[in-house]
C-alpha cells in the first residue's frame, strides 16, 4: 500500500513539474513575441513616418507604416473596441488554460497566440486615438497582400499550428486518473488486493447488508425424498450363491 502510495505521489510531482516547465515555456514565447513586436513598431513608426517606404527584398517585401484601426490584415475597421474586448477575452482565456498544459507543442501554439494578442491589445490601449480605440501599428508589405504586422504573422502562425494539433489528436494535456485507481470507489488497488476481494469496510456477499445470496443459504440437512430405495436390509440372510 506504502509503494502503491508512493509511486502515485511521484507522478503526481513529474506531473506538476512538467506542467510548470511548459507554462514557463508558454508565457516566455509570449513575452518574446510582444517584445518583439512592440520593438519593432517603436522603430517602424519613427523610421517610416511621412511615407517613407524601405525596400528589402526588391518590390517582394517592403517596410510601409500603415495605421490600422481593424483586425488583422486591415479587417473589421469599424470594430475597435469590439477588437479590443475579443483581445481581452483570448488573453485571459490562453492564461487560465495554461496552468494545465503538458504539451510543449500546445505551449508553443498558445504562447505565439498569447504574444500577438498582447501586442494588438497593448496597442489598442496605448496608442492614438485613444484607449481602447487605438490604431495598430503595421509596417510589414508583400505582393497582393494587406500590410501587417509580428504580432498579426505569431497569430496566423500559431492558429496553423493549433490546426495541425488538433488533427493529429496531439493532446493538449496528459492528466489521466492515477494509474492503479479502480475508476469506481477512488481507492487505488494493492497488490495484496485479489479480484472480486471486498475492500475493508465493504459488505460481504451479492447482496447489500452483508447477508450472502440465496444459492449459498444453508437450511439444514436435505430431507430424503419418497421415491429414494429403501436402504438394504443387513439383516436377511446371505446372498444366494
């Protein structure tokens, strides 16, 4: 019982201790993405305000400051502090879950979804023309593609990744029963614990109470039945040779 105990507890502790290592995991991912893209908004915004566009790979990829009012990629710009409210929910949702995660794909996956929702929210928060109506800072342009942002590409990134996740069935956390648990009574099984052997404290016999069934009653002796022989007479004469 001692050793069964024991071993429970041991990985109840590996558990926990997995389980701290990838919301650590998590939470620095996300801090790197909001730092990196706050970052980098500071210098796009001083580096290419009046127009200024850089080219960096030819007309393939270009530096461009837009102010976005909307969500990712320039969409929904009437809806800013609608955005703001969702930014709100997602990064308190990707918090109270992460105390749970066990998986370091899931912690990469939340983490990058954590880091952009925090650097679109810090911007709604802290930029013109006000709190909870602040314009996103996008600088990043591609061919035939709305200009954006590291925020905008961690949250595309991440929300693949989870795709992929969940079609793979990769679980998002290991916590399963104890092994050794009876999934009925909550008491785990020893080894001096035999099948079909009653705990302590349990009654004994197939019905509740203790009393035991009907097929092991014991009424007495069976009475003999008439159409039984009668038992031989010892007492006639020997058997005729």
């Amino acid at each position: 019982m001692q050793t069964t105990t024991g071993a429970s507890l041991n990985r109840d502790d590996t558990r926990d201790v997995r389980t701290r290592r990838r919301t650590a995991a998590l939470l620095l991912i996300a801090a790197v993405v909001l730092i990196l893209d706050q970052l980098t908004k500071v210098w796009a915004v001083s580096a290419l305000d009046g127009g200024r566009v850089i080219q960096v790979i030819g007309e393939f990829l270009q530096f461009r400051l837009v102010r976005n009012p909307g969500a990712a990629f320039s969409m929904f710009t009437e809806m800013t502090v609608v955005l703001t409210v969702i930014a709100a929910g997602v990064i308190v949702v990707i918090l109270w879950v992460s105390r749970k995660v066990t998986s370091l794909a899931w912690a990469v996956a939340l983490g990058g979804l954590l880091g952009g929702a925090l650097g679109t929210f810090t911007d709604r928060l802290f930029r013109e023309p006000g709190p909870f109506r602040g314009h996103v800072v996008d600088f990043l342009e591609l061919p035939n593609w709305p200009v954006f942002n590291i925020a905008d590409s961690s949250i595309v990134g991440s929300a693949i990744l989870i795709a992929l996740l969940s079609f793979r069935g990769v679980e998002f956390s290991s916590m399963r029963r104890p092994e050794g648990d009876d999934g009925l009574t909550g008491r785990p099984l020893t080894g001096d614990t035999e099948i079909g052997e009653p705990l302590d404290g349990e009654p004994v016999g197939g019905e509740p109470g203790g009393r035991a069934s009907r097929d092991d009653d014991s009424t007495g002796p069976e009475a003999p039945s008439g159409d039984q022989d009668p038992p031989p007479d010892t007492e006639s004469g020997t058997e005729a040779r």
